[in-house]
C-alpha cells in the first residue's frame, strides 16, 4: 500500500477555473491531506490541561533570545550530538550538534570533512520536546493502595519513597538474602552508578536492555574476531552485504543514512538481505528476500562459493586466522542449492553474489537484529562475521572496524563477591551472554522459584511487560514480585504492576557520559539544558539519596558520592581522558575527541579471541559444549499447519523500542502498526488491505489490520515493534488513531513469541513464531 | 530560493517533518512538510519511492490566484509564498489549487497555514529546519541557479538534475522552484 493521493476532479476544476491552465496529465500526486480523508483526522489539539506544556512559539520570536547548550540526545541509545536552545528555562528548539560524530560520521576523516555541513537527527530527536513537556509525565512519587494492576494508586512525598524503598529493599535482604533483588536498566543511562548500587546492596542480578536488543551479534563478532562491536565503513566501502538491519530507519545512530548515502554516492554497490523490503532495502542497489533465521545457512553458502573458487585471501589467513581448514570442509556440501531449499533465495542469485562479493573490495559485511533475534542467531551471525574474514575484510578502510574508546575509569568499590550465582545462567548456562544478563530466564526463575525466589524488582526506563518476548507470562512473573520499584517517565504496562512508581527525568534534565559508538575516540557529556520540569529528583539523585539512607558501603566505609556530577567527573579525571567534567564540558559541543581512526589493529595486537587470531573454530565454544564451526541449524520456533505465517518484528525511524508511543509528533506519522501481508498471500487467505484481523500463534490471539504490500516475502507477515499499548499515556493508548478503530493503539508484538532466549549468548527471540491471521 | 530534493538520498525517515514540526511547534493535523512513500511493482521486484514535499514557492503561486481576500502573498527577497493568517478567512480555496497539496488547515485557528520555507532562517542565514535535520543530505536549498550549476556539496549530491519526479505535477502549471534527481 502506498501512502499516496491523486487530485480529485473538483481540485482539477477549481485549478483550471483560476489559473486558467489545463491539466497535461490525467492526475498527480498530492501529499496534503487538507481535503482528502487524513490518515490522523486534524482537529485533535494540544491538550494542556496539566499546565506545563509551553505556549506555541515559532523560532521566528526566540531568534537571539536564551541560551544553547551542548548535550545528547536519548530519544533512543544512539547518543546523537544535539544543542538545545533554551529561553526563560524552556526549550524551545533541538537542533544537531554538528561537533559530536554520532550525527556526522563515523570515520575521523569523514567526520572532519562532512561536519562542515552541521550534525543530522531523526524525527524522534526533533520530537523529544515532546516528551519532555509531555502532560501525562509522572510528577509526584506514587504508592499503589490497591490490588496490583487495579491502577490505584495515592501520591506520596520524595522523602516518603525514598523511606519506602529503603524500608523494603533493607527488608528483602535481611530476610531473603542480597540474591533477591533483580534490578534492571536502559543501558545508555547512568549504569556505572546503578552497578555501584547492586554491588553494594550484594546483588548479582543487575541487567541491561542490551539483552533484549544487539547481544547474539555481540557474541558472533566477538566469537569470530575479538570484538563484540565493530562499525561499519558504508562511506568508503565499494560492496556492502548487510543481513537484517534496516540501518537507515531503525537508526541506531544519526551518522548511518549519511555514510551509507556517501557510500553509494561514490558508486559503492548494496546487497540487502532481509525478508521485509524496509528503508534499506529501498535504497540497496539489490534486495535479497529470506526466509527469517535462514541467513546463516545463506552466508554458509557464500563461504562455499568463496572456497570452492578460492577467492579467499590466503595471507591473511595463513597469518590471522585458525581453523580454516575445518571451516572449508563444513562448506564443501553447503552449496547454493543445498541453500535455496532452506532459504528461499535462488542458488544463481548467491553463486552471483559471492562472486560480486568476494571480488569487490574492500566490503563491508554487517548483520544486526534481523537475524540476530532468533534460536539460531549466534551460530548464523558467526557464519556472517567469517565472510569478511575470508576475504580478510577486518578493520581496513571500508570494511568493519573495530572501535577505540576512551570513557570513564570507575575507581572499583572493595565489596565480596556475592555468593549466590546470577538467577539468569550468564556465563553458566548461557556461556557466552552479555553482561546484560537473561531477561527471559529471569522472568521465568521469577514464576519458577528457580534456582531461587527473586523477591524485589527495580525496574529503572525498562518496560520489562513489553519488551521481553511473551507479555503474558511477563505479567504473570512480576505479579510474584513482593516489592516492585519501577522508576519511569511515564505510567507504563509495567509500572502498573508496580508497589511504587517514581517519576523519572528526562535526558534534558539530567547528567551522562557518552561514549561513542565511531571508530576513534570520541566522548560527549550529557548535561542539563534545563531544571526537572516535574520539579522531581532526576533517577541519579533518587538512587544516590537512597543508597545513602539504607547505609550502603563497602569494607572500607566508602559510599556512592553525593553528587553525580562529581562521580562522573572523577570517573573522567581517572581514565584516559584525564580531564575533569569542567574541561570536557568546555570542549568544542561538549566532546572529547581523542584521535583519529586507525586500521589493521591486529598487526600489532593481534585480534581479542582466545588465539589472538580469527576463529573460524573456536575451541573456547568446543570447551562449553558448543559447536565449535558455525553449522546451520534450523530456527526452533517455524510456521507449522495450524500456523502457518512467520512473524517477525520490524523498526522505523519514527520509533525507539516501546517508550515513543505516547509522543504526538511521532504518533502522527505513524499512529498504528497494521501487520504487513504479500498480496499474494492476502489473496490465499482472502484478506484485503485495511481488513480487521485476528492474529494467533499458540501464546495469543489479538487484534490487528491487514496492510497488503509487495514488500514482504510471502511466507512472512509483519509487525513493527513497540504498539499495542494499554497502560502509557493517552496517545500511546490510541487517541490520536480516528482512523483505526479495531485496534487504535495498533498490536503488541511481543504477546505472540514463545518467551525464550538464544542458547549461546542469551539474545532475547523477537522474531520467530508461527501465526495464523483470520478475518475479524 | 528553491529547494533541492535528491530522491536517491532520502530514506523517509520523517526528519524533515519532525523538524518542521518543531520549528513551529505546529500541532497535530497540521503538517506543512510530509514524506510521501510510493510503492511499486510486484515481489520480489519491488521499489519503493519517497519523496518529501512541502510548499514550492513557485514562480506562478495558484494558491495566491485562488485566494479571494488576498491573504497570499509572494515576498520579493526569498520569492517566498507567505499566508497571512490575520487575512485569512480558513475557505481552503488555496489548498484546492495547489497542485501539490502544501497548505493545511489548523483547526484550533481555523485558517490556512503553510511552509513559510524558514523565512525568519534564511533571513539569520540558516537553512530551512527541515533542511538542517535532514539525515540523509536528500533535501538542500539555495538560489535555484546555484542548484542548477551543481553548486551543492560534492559526493552528497548528485546528478542528473530534473524538473519532476514521476507523479509530480507539471511545472508548467506554477513553476515551483524545486529540483529533482531521481533515484537510480
């Protein structure tokens, strides 16, 4: 379906009579919908009922007036550079900091030659006044006075939350043990302190949304060479391959459309690979669609081709690699055709590729989400990341590179080990997890019981309900919480469950180090722009105030700071960088920049695996009981008779995860998340475009709408991440949506996955489940 | 002053509309710029066009012609195509006869509003909002003879240069000072 409209015969009419020019085509496109049905019907306004959202004022009136400040954004983990313009202590305008990398650029050369035409940011950057002066914020501290879920609840002070966490954190361990507590957080946000926290308090059980997000990528880069992360070089590439990851809408970071646009500016060729033709695949030179989770056995046979013909770089891998010889016997029989079977994608299509591929450098081969959410994900991310090891493709310019850092160094607190093991299996069951922990498992110890009871949840920007595949059992496990602390912006599907919800801050109001994701060191402050809005504690002052009214210490009496301005500052002062918060602050836009980008690393270092060397066999996975090559294996959770559709989750611009859905800006472009369907498959199953569904996989039946679209492999339907929200804010809840009225608030994704984790490195799985869609 | 618009580079991320939005602090319904996604052919073989509009400030506004209390105005030194809400009597005539759609209606005023292509901008020497937010270098502006002589940044832009996008309205009907280079 394309969102498009072509004039009507009484615009044509109107048009003649005045201009007195006749039309040279029969109709044409127009984007307004002034006249014609609106996808949002205007008229819905403003509502300012709660008193603090700012008059409308056009920039026009503010010219010269306030002040600038350099920050960072966090309308989603990116860290895009933003300066914030800010008259009588509001904001009235966020615009790009062209000084921080993240919206410029992610190659020092290119940083410095592209920031000359100012930073970029995302719709949700340009949106994020909107959260901040967002009516349905939390103001006061709120105590829950009836049953949980019943939405009862009575405000209360800061000094009596801060006594009632206290009381009942203390409580919980006294009585059940420093184990009991699970904390989780959004990991772009002030974990060194919460970190602190847990290990004070005792707890093992600290965990961080990158499960939910990048950890099976993570472990596959990291298993094949050493790092859990390396960048892309799309500007200076010649050939990229990307698997699954709609880099230019799901963006990650500001920078990604820019380089890729350079990139193929300078005649780069694109390969995209992914079931759903999303913005990148629209700007590809080639879409490659897959079945979902196949891509390993798809890289395989690219490895196949590449060995049979010998195009491998036989240096580089004499010299940088081990293992080689049992990676081309596991590929002898991977062939294009054994391929096709499994993934769909003609054998001719990959026998061209891989030549295309092996014989255009440099490449750059890149895999993220797509199939890094499924039961296979490690061992098909691995196959990935050993393409551009082939060809010895590994931090050169225009190839993936990996990042040099320098942050914060944490002066280490002299606390014991906590004695019992992480209630999730990181590092036991899971070998090669994150230190983000498991959600899932820790969901379901939580209904369990095993290895044992947690008791207290703090649930710190994490809207564990939504997030975590299978909201029903989600619901089910934090209902046996005893106290449950959710610190949040805004009411959520989580916070509902909670004891007692505190009002969190907004990333203007508040202090952070970023350090960012480009290929030389480059680390930006997060700074207030203006005083908390809800006239609250911002979340670091929260938990500072806390720790200090429990008595939380080490051995040698040593406590969280007071201020964490001064935390970060030391932390700063302690590293690399070596300067004070002050300093960094007064660089150019607020950022460190501590070097340029430099290449082939590993000459001198060699790579960060086990062997200081590639690894297309790992003997660290051989020790844990793993397979040691990454072999195909066939995803656990595929379309079966009674459900025969795969569902997966997709991203776009307009949103971050499933905190964005009440901003009304964002609303508005998107208010809905109808399920994308092939016509031929609408046809097959009698369905057309708007028609009212039921969706069903064997964990739930819920509400949805067709939209029929050639851009979907017609074995797949398709859900974007994040709707279906029924305890946040108003517009999240479908108040924008005059359109829909099925399902205005569009469909929880989540609800329909069977709630598990990948086996090697704990990556949560968003995206594989069987569904069967009927009319409603 | 014109816009330049290279469909090669946009990737209908909204940032122009958001940036829109927020220089104005326009509510929801009114919308001056908006991205258009246009899909064709058939799996696998499919394309997806973006294209993202706003008001042209053309040569020969429509909009101005239809309005009958003469709310519309064409300033002299950006050539901008302005409404004048206080003239304005909210009869949609405007909206009618522009060819691509680009004045709104805001309820709450009940009046027309459109683009004003950041006036209060180019007068400070800046870029449009949307111009300055746009994440993938796909939108520019600048005196149409320098768009014409290529005088963008190199790499970021590129040619051929075109009147219309497919689907785009004659530019002999109003002459819109826009350009175009199509997706490859």
């Amino acid at each position: 379906m394309s969102e498009e409209r072509y004039i009507t015969k009484e615009e044509k009419s109107l048009f003649e009579e005045i201009t007195g020019k006749q039309f040279t085509r029969r109709s044409f496109l127009k984007w307004s919908t002034a006249l014609a049905g609106a996808a949002v019907a205007s008229g819905l306004l403003w509502d300012d009922k709660l008193g603090f959202f700012k008059e409308a004022s056009a920039q026009e009136k503010m010219a010269g007036k306030g002040k600038w400040v350099y920050t960072t954004c966090q309308m989603c983990g990116g860290g895009t550079g933003i300066k914030v313009h800010v008259v009588d202590g509001m904001v009235v305008k966020i615009e790009p900091n062209e000084y921080n990398p993240i919206g410029v650029a992610n190659i020092s050369m290119d940083y410095s030659r592209v920031k000359t035409l100012g930073g970029r940011m995302c719709a949700k950057g340009n949106s994020g006044t909107r959260a901040l002066y967002d009516p349905d914020r939390l103001k006061k501290p709120m105590k829950r006075i009836g049953p949980k879920g019943s939405g009862r609840w009575k405000a209360i002070s800061w000094e009596e939350a801060l006594d009632d966490v206290a009381k009942n954190l203390l409580r919980i361990r006294n009585t059940y043990g420093p184990e009991s507590l699970f904390w989780c957080t959004e990991d772009s946000s002030f974990t060194d302190m919460q970190s602190d926290f847990n290990l004070l308090y005792g707890s093992p059980n600290f965990s961080m949304h990158s499960n939910t997000c990048d950890v099976a990528r993570k472990a596959s880069f990291k298993l094949v060479m050493g790092d859990d992360r390396p960048l892309a070089d799309f500007a200076n590439t010649k050939y990229a391959l990307v698997f699954g990851w709609n880099l230019l809408a799901a963006t990650k970071w500001a920078h990604l459309p820019g380089i890729w646009n350079l990139g193929r500016a300078k005649g780069a060729k694109m390969v995209y690979v992914d079931p759903f033709f999303n913005q990148t695949a629209a700007k590809a030179d080639e879409w490659v669609p897959i079945r979902p989770g196949t891509d390993g056995a798809f890289a395989l046979a690219l490895g196949h081709e590449i060995v049979k013909n010998k195009w491998y770089e036989d240096e580089f891998i004499k010299n940088y690699s081990v293992g080689f010889d049992k990676y081309a016997e596991l590929v002898k029989d991977k062939t294009p055709e054994w391929a096709e079977k499994i993934t769909s994608v003609p054998a001719k299509t990959t026998r061209r590729i891989a030549k295309e591929l092996a014989s255009t450098k440099p490449a750059a081969v890149d895999v993220w989400s797509g199939p890094g959410h499924h039961t296979n994900a490690t061992d098909g991310g691995r196959a990935i990341a050993m393409l551009p090891a082939l060809l010895g493709q590994y931090d050169k310019p225009g190839t993936m590179i990996s990042r040099q850092a320098m942050g914060g160094k944490r002066r280490a607190l002299n606390v014991n080990k906590p004695k019992a093991l992480r209630v999730d299996g990181l590092g036991t069951k899971y070998p090669f997890a994150h230190v983000s922990g498991i959600y899932t498992e820790t969901r379901d110890a939580m209904l369990s019981g095993n290895p044992y009871q947690l008791r207290a949840g703090v649930f710190m920007f994490q809207n564990f309900v939504m997030s975590v595949p299978n909201t029903k059992k989600n619901i089910e496990a934090l209902k046996k919480l005893e106290y449950m602390v959710v610190l949040d912006t805004m009411m959520s599907e989580t916070a509902e469950l909670a004891d007692i919800v505190i009002p969190g801050s907004h990333y203007l109001e508040r202090w952070e180090v970023n350090v960012n994701w480009v290929t030389f060191p480059a680390t930006a402050i997060r700074q207030p722009a203006v005083k908390s809005v809800i006239n609250g504690m911002t979340e670091q002052e929260f938990i500072l105030a806390l720790a200090q009214k429990m008595g939380l210490k080490d051995k040698d009496g040593k406590t969280l700071p007071a201020a964490y301005p001064d935390y970060i500052s030391d932390q700063l002062k302690n590293g690399p960088i070596g300067k004070t918060l002050d300093e960094v602050l007064a660089l150019p836009g607020a950022v460190f920049i501590g070097g340029e980008t430099h290449y082939e690393k590993y000459k001198e270092k060699g790579f960060a695996t086990p062997t200081k060397k590639i690894e297309f066999y790992s003997e660290q996975m051989a020790k844990k009981g793993l397979n040691p090559l990454p072999d195909y294996v066939e995803p656990v959770y595929k379309p079966t008779p009674e459900f025969p559709l795969y569902l997966i989750n997709y991203k776009q611009a307009e949103h971050t995860h499933s905190r964005t859905f009440d901003n009304d800006w964002l609303m508005e472009m998107k208010p809905d998340n109808p399920l994308l369907m092939n016509s031929a498959t609408a046809a097959r199953f009698g369905l057309k475009d708007g028609d009212a569904v039921w969706i069903e996989s064997p964990y739930a039946r819920a509400k949805g709408t067709i939209q029929v679209t050639e851009r979907i492999h017609p074995e797949v339907v398709a859900l974007h991440h994040g709707y279906g929200h029924w305890g946040f804010g108003k517009i999240a809840r479908g108040a924008l949506n005059k359109v829909n009225q099925w399902c205005p608030a569009g469909t929880n994704d989540g609800q329909f996955l069977a709630g598990v984790s990948e086996k090697t490195s704990g990556m949560a799985v968003h995206k594989e489940i069987g569904v069967k869609v009927t009319k409603a | 002053m014109g816009w330049y618009f290279n469909e090669n580079n946009c990737i209908a991320c909204r940032a122009c509309e958001a940036g829109c939005k927020q220089e104005f602090d326009l509510p929801v319904g009114v919308r001056r710029r908006r991205v258009v996604i246009k899909e064709e052919g058939k799996y696998p073989n499919v394309k997806a066009r973006y294209l993202s509009g706003a008001c042209n400030h053309c040569e020969e506004p429509s909009c101005l012609k239809a309005c009958p209390v003469e709310a519309i105005s064409k300033e002299p030194e950006f050539g901008v195509v302005l409404i004048d809400q206080d003239k304005c009597i909210g009869c949609k005539r405007c909206a009618a006869a522009c060819p691509y759609g680009a004045p709104t209606f805001d309820e709450k005023k009940q009046k027309m509003d459109k683009c004003t292509f950041c006036i209060h901008r180019l007068k400070a020497g800046l870029p449009p909002a949307c111009v300055r937010t746009c994440m993938g270098y796909a939108l520019w502006n600048g005196k149409l003879s320098d768009i014409e002589t290529q005088k963008t940044p190199e790499e970021i832009f590129r040619r051929p240069l075109t009147d219309a996008l497919p689907g785009f309205a004659d530019p002999k009907l109003t002459i819109p000072s826009v350009r175009f280079s199509e997706n490859k």
